[in-house]
C-alpha cells in the first residue's frame, strides 16, 4: 500500500510540475513561440525518473520529486523566451 500511495504522489506531482512548466513558457513566450521540443523534454525526462524510481524499490518519492523538479527547472532556464525575459528584467 505504501509503494502504490507513493506512485501515485510522484506521478501527480510530475504531472504538476509539467503544467506549471508549460504554463510558464506559455505566459513567457506566447503561443506562436512556444518550446515544444523542451516540453517534450521534461515529459521523456519525468517518464525515465518515473521509472528509475519504480524499478529501484530504496529511492523515496521526495529523492524523484526533487530530480524532476531540478531538472524541469534546468530545461526552463535554458529556453528561448526565459532567456529573453531575463535579458529583459537585467537590462
């Protein structure tokens, strides 16, 4: 019971991070110059964590959690229009 409660949490909060990922760059760059291809990174990225996680029974759910939220973090940071927000909010 303690494993499928902790699956489904990361699940949920892996589907979360990638709606406020996508909500983000949408507010940021609009519809016309929205980054599918990272999108597409931050779900493949979320699947291969989501997995590690299943196959290796020691790692806690607050271990995945984080990786993804870091690397969902990393993939936004290094998008066209969050780069052009900073550029903007420096200057």
């Amino acid at each position: 019971m303690k494993k499928t409660l902790s699956t489904i949490i990361v699940a949920v909060i892996f589907v979360l991070l990638t709606a406020t990922f996508s909500f983000a760059e949408y507010t940021a760059a609009g519809g016309e110059n929205f980054p599918y291809f990272h999108l597409g990174l931050v779900i493949i990225g979320g699947l291969i964590i989501f997995s590690i996680k299943q196959k290796f029974e020691k790692m806690y759910a607050g271990e995945a959690v984080g990786a993804f939220a870091l690397y969902t973090f990393y993939v936004a940071l290094f998008t066209a229009p969050v780069i052009e927000a900073i550029k903007v909010w420096v200057s």
